[in-house]
C-alpha cells in the first residue's frame, strides 16, 4: 500500500531564503507525482508534474526533483516571496490514476 | 480552459439529512475525481470516473454515498443521512490523456450540525 510522508509539516522562513520540501513515497512503482500549492479555505492549484521517465520539472521559481529508487522528491524554492505561503501538497499516482496525497506542509514566507 | 467549478462552495446542513454536490469538469477530461478533505490532513480518494463510468470506489465511500456522472460530463456526489463525520471539503478534479496531470475545483465545504 502506497504512503506518502511530508517532512517538515510547517516551516517558516525570511524572505529570499531558498528552500527545500520533501515528499517521501514507500512504493518506487510510481506513474507519476504531482505538487500542489493550497491556499487556507481554497481548492488546489497545480504546480509541477513529474512522469515517473522523468527526474525534474522546473516553472519559474520552482524546481521539483523525482528520484524513484529512493522513493523520493523535492520541491525547491527559489528567492521565497510573503506570496508563497501556503500548504504545499505531494500527491503519487502508481498507475491507478487515483491520487495518494501527503499531509502537506505548511509553508510561512516572513516579510 | 474555464477550470473545473464546483456548487455549492458551502453547505450547512442537519444531521440525517441529504446533500447533493455538483462538479463540473474542464471541457473534454474524460477523467473526474472525487476527493474529500479534513482539517490539516491531505485529500483522501474517494472515487473516479472515466467518461460516464465509474471505475474505482474507495472504502471509505460508504452506503450513503453515491455518485454518478451521466453523459460523462457533470457530476454528483450524493450524501444521505448525513452524520457530523461527514463534515468536510470534497473536492472534485478532472484530467485527460496519458499524463492524468489533475486539476482541481474551489471545493464544496460541508458542515453538519
């Protein structure tokens, strides 16, 4: 059975700092992994999509990384912004299409 | 793309009574997803169609649970005899193609009192 760890749950930092969100999966056998940012009260907005063929994505300031033989990915931040804050999400398909989501963490951007 | 909306974005409702959700989907996913989430926890999978079939339950989809995709376009997401465990987000998702990237709607809140 697939589970997906988010380590750390909250974080919080000054602005600029660049920063570094985990997503850990216990089953390598992964489709893909997608990150999601949730604002409090709000749906999901999607942020990067990983294939399983792939090793990274990038869109802007965002960076996210698959490693699949360590059950591993992270998202990187660059020059975090007051706008970043938010619950960062990572949800794992392994081929069902149907999403296993981590607990998320919960990010706070100091001005 | 209009992006998938959902009605309605809050519901207060009794115990023991029913509720109906409805999503709607970006046009032309054959995929359509729905999640319910709880406070300070991921979304939890509830149930999925592609085009009007729905091809995967969870566990957690009860009896009083019930869903339905006519068309394969719009859904709903039925809830009877609602408890106060009920209370939630359920959010609702749709994609297409190989790459099932997933994109979700605001949400419907539900509080049972």
């Amino acid at each position: 059975k697939q589970e997906v760890t988010q380590i750390p749950a909250a974080l919080s930092v000054p602005e600029g700092e660049n920063l570094v969100l985990n997503c850990s999966f216990t089953d390598s056998a992964i489709y893909n992994l997608q990150w999601f940012r949730q604002d409090p009260g709000k749906g999901l907005t999607s942020l990067l999509l990983i294939q399983s063929s792939q090793r990274e994505q990038t869109s802007g300031r965002l960076n996210a990384s698959l490693d699949k033989s360590s059950g591993r990915s992270t998202l990187y931040i660059a020059a975090s912004q007051p706008g970043d804050s938010a619950t960062y999400l990572c949800a794992v398909d392994s081929g069902t299409y149907k999403y296993i989501f981590g607990t998320g963490t919960r990010l706070k951007v100091l001005a | 793309d209009t992006g998938v909306s959902q009605d309605p974005r809050h519901k207060i409702t009794k115990r023991g009574q029913n509720v109906t959700f409805r999503c709607d989907p970006i046009s032309e996913h054959n995929r359509l997803y729905w999640y319910r989430q709880t406070l300070g926890q991921g979304p939890e999978f509830l149930t999925y169609f592609q085009n009007e079939a729905q091809l995967e339950k969870s566990r957690l989809l009860s009896d009083r649970f019930s869903a339905e995709r006519p068309k394969g376009s719009f859904s709903t997401l039925e809830i009877q005899r609602t408890e106060q465990g009920d209370s939630a987000m359920y959010l609702c998702a749709s994609s297409k193609g190989s790459g099932n990237e997933q994109f979700f709607g605001p949400g419907t809140r539900l509080t049972v009192l």
